[in-house]
C-alpha cells in the first residue's frame, strides 16, 4: 500500500509542477500561452516530454555550451525564451 501512495504522490507533484508552469507562461504572456488549460491532463502530460526535449537541446554541443556558460555566469533570462508553435 505504501508504493501505492507513494506512486500517487509522484504523480500529484508532477501535475501540480505543470500547472505552476502553465500559470507562470500565462502571467509573462508567452504567445498561445492562455490556449492552455491547466484543469486538462493532456495539456499538463505534455509538458514533460517537451521540457525533455528541451534538455536535450540544452545538451546538445550546437546549443549546449552557449546555455551552460550564461547559466553560470547568473545571466540566464527565460524571458528571452521564444516558443514557437
């Protein structure tokens, strides 16, 4: 029982870190931003592959380095970031 609970908890903590996201995109008034509903599974599951391929965009030697050597010098602005649909 206690995996059970345990399982709920990850998953709860998952779709209440989307939904921050989608509110915190909502407030800086990224484009579409208000087209996502956070009261809907599919928009808050679909987050997680797309941070993912951020990652891996973020991991990569064309980009990587470039995000990697701002993050440390404290100079990283998400409000720069531009998301195209």
């Amino acid at each position: 029982m206690r995996e059970v609970r345990e399982a709920f908890r990850a998953i709860t903590a998952e779709e209440e870190a989307a939904t921050a996201l989608i509110f915190a995109l909502q407030r800086r008034r990224y484009p579409r931003a208000n087209e996502l509903d956070s009261y809907k599974h599919a928009h808050k599951a679909g987050l997680t592959p797309f941070l993912r391929a951020i990652e891996s965009i973020a991991d990569s030697d064309e980009f990587g380095h470039l995000l990697r050597n701002e993050f440390v010098r404290g100079r990283v602005s998400f409000r720069r970031m531009t998301i195209a649909w």
